[in-house]
C-alpha cells in the first residue's frame, strides 16, 4: 500500500510538472509574439540608421577641404564605429527576430502537424537554448559545443515541436553528463564537449548529439527507455525525456533512435528520420 501510494504521489508531481511546463510554453509564445514587435522596430531603424550614416559619409566627402586632415581622420574613426555598431545591431536583431519567429512558428503549429522544416535552424536554436537553460540553473557550468550542419539540406517534413523536444531533451541529458564528469574526474585537461552534426543521407538526415561524459552503464541502458526511471537526483529529471524521444522519433516519424556509449568516455544519440513522411 505504501509502495503504490508512493508511486501515485510521484506520478501526481510528474504531471504537475508537465502541466507547468505546458503552461510555460503558452507564456513563452506569447513573450516571444509581444518581443517581436519592438525587435522589428530595433531592426528596421537600425538599416535606416546604417543608410543615413552612408549619406552622411558622402556629404563629408564631398565637403573634404572643409575639415583639417585630423578632423577628417576623427570623423572617418566615428563614421566607422557608428556602422560597424549598426551592422552588430542589425545582425544581432535578426538573429534574436529568427528566434522568436521560431518559437512562434512551433508553438502555433497544431498537435501532430508535419511542417518541411529548416532542420538545421531549428536543431541550432534548440542547442543553444538547451545550454542557456543548463547555464541559467548552474552559472559554474560550460562546454565547448562543436557544430557542422551540412549546408543546402532540403526541409524535412516533421512535427516541430516534437522533434524540438528530442533535442532539448538529448542535449540536457549531455549538459547534466558532461557537467557531472566535470565534478568528478581528476583529470586536469579534461574538457566538456558536446558535439552536433547534421547531415543528409540517402532519403534521411543524420543527427548525432554526441558527449565526452560520463557514459552510461549497462545496468542503465537497459532501462533506458523506460518512463519515470532516471538516474539523477529528485527535481532534476522525470525519468520521462527518452522514452518520448523515442516514441517521436520512432513511432511519430518513422525512424531510428540509436544510442552507443562507453562508461567515462563518451555517450552518442544518432536520429535517423525520413525527409519525406509517406504516411502518417
């Protein structure tokens, strides 16, 4: 009795925790459909400014005898830092602008839709929120995160948001893995690396999220995939990422999910997925 109380206690927290989680995903589209607007207005003024400050270095060259060689040298020095800060806003406005129209372009996707998606974009944007999302809830944490995605890959039919949540949920697995390797080994070289590679091959893609972390032991493997059981510490994991990862990558898009690990050298997740969905 006390066993199966536990267990429905703990499955209650599971789905607090999930619903919480379905709350913070409405909250974070909203955010991102209000941010979008001033981004726009950051982004469109900074072009204009880029333009104005290209007519201004006419003027003053057409007016050149009109300044001393030292007044037309400080000018040039402020016209060129005044553009090269404008490029740097307008390049980190569209990049922040790709973001969020990412986001919004997930979250208002209907439940089991398949979308040709720009796989590259999307596994990028989740990588990096995976790590500032690691960072924010451990300032002490770091990794070298080493990127290839093949270019001129054709769009991937997939239902976004799922396969989002394979690679938010492999790559948190890598940041705990590293991390934990990090604290552990005595090795004074040792360096935290998560490596990302996307690739096309044959009528498939190719992800692989691979770590140089602790490895997981064959008593581990085999319960993998099995919901509620994790290995870290209670609030850190639900013990359900992989078995949805591989249900959305096996049964949802017709592909494989490979593992291949060895204990204190290395874990690798490989995701094969039809570019095209023949049936759904």
């Amino acid at each position: 009795m006390n066993d199966s109380q536990s267990e429905i206690d703990y499955l209650k927290k599971q789905i607090s925790k999930q619903e919480k989680m379905a709350s913070l995903g409405l909250l974070s589209a909203g955010i991102a459909h209000e941010i979008q607007n001033p981004l726009n207005f950051v982004i469109n003024f900074s072009v204009s400014s880029a333009r104005l400050l290209r007519d201004l270095k006419e003027i003053i060259d057409e007016s050149a005898d009109a300044f001393s060689e030292e007044q037309k040298n400080e000018l040039q020095e402020i016209l060129t830092d005044l553009q090269n800060n404008m490029r740097k806003i307008e390049a980190n406005g569209n990049r922040a602008s790709s973001i969020v129209k990412g986001i919004l372009l997930y979250s208002r996707g209907k439940e089991n839709e398949y979308i040709p998606t720009n796989l590259a974009q999307l596994t990028k944007e989740y990588v990096w929120l995976s790590f500032h999302a690691a960072r924010a809830n451990n300032k002490s944490f770091n990794v070298s995160i080493v990127e290839h995605y093949e270019e001129g890959l054709p769009p991937a039919c997939v239902i976004p948001q799922d396969f989002s949540r394979v690679v938010l949920n492999l790559m948190s697995n890598a940041c705990y893995a590293v991390y934990h390797k990090s604290q552990q080994t005595k090795d004074l070289h040792y360096k935290p690396t998560i490596c990302i590679e996307l690739k096309h091959e044959g009528d498939s893609v190719r992800l692989v999220i691979e770590d140089n972390g602790t490895g997981i032991s064959e008593e581990v493997q085999s319960h993998l995939y099995t919901p509620f059981y994790t290995t870290k510490p209670i609030g850190e994991g639900t013990g359900l990422g992989l078995a949805i990862s591989k249900s959305i990558v096996e049964r949802k898009h017709h592909g494989q999910l490979i593992m291949e690990t060895a204990v204190g050298e290395f874990t690798r997740f490989t995701i094969l997925i039809p570019i095209k969905q023949t049936s759904h």
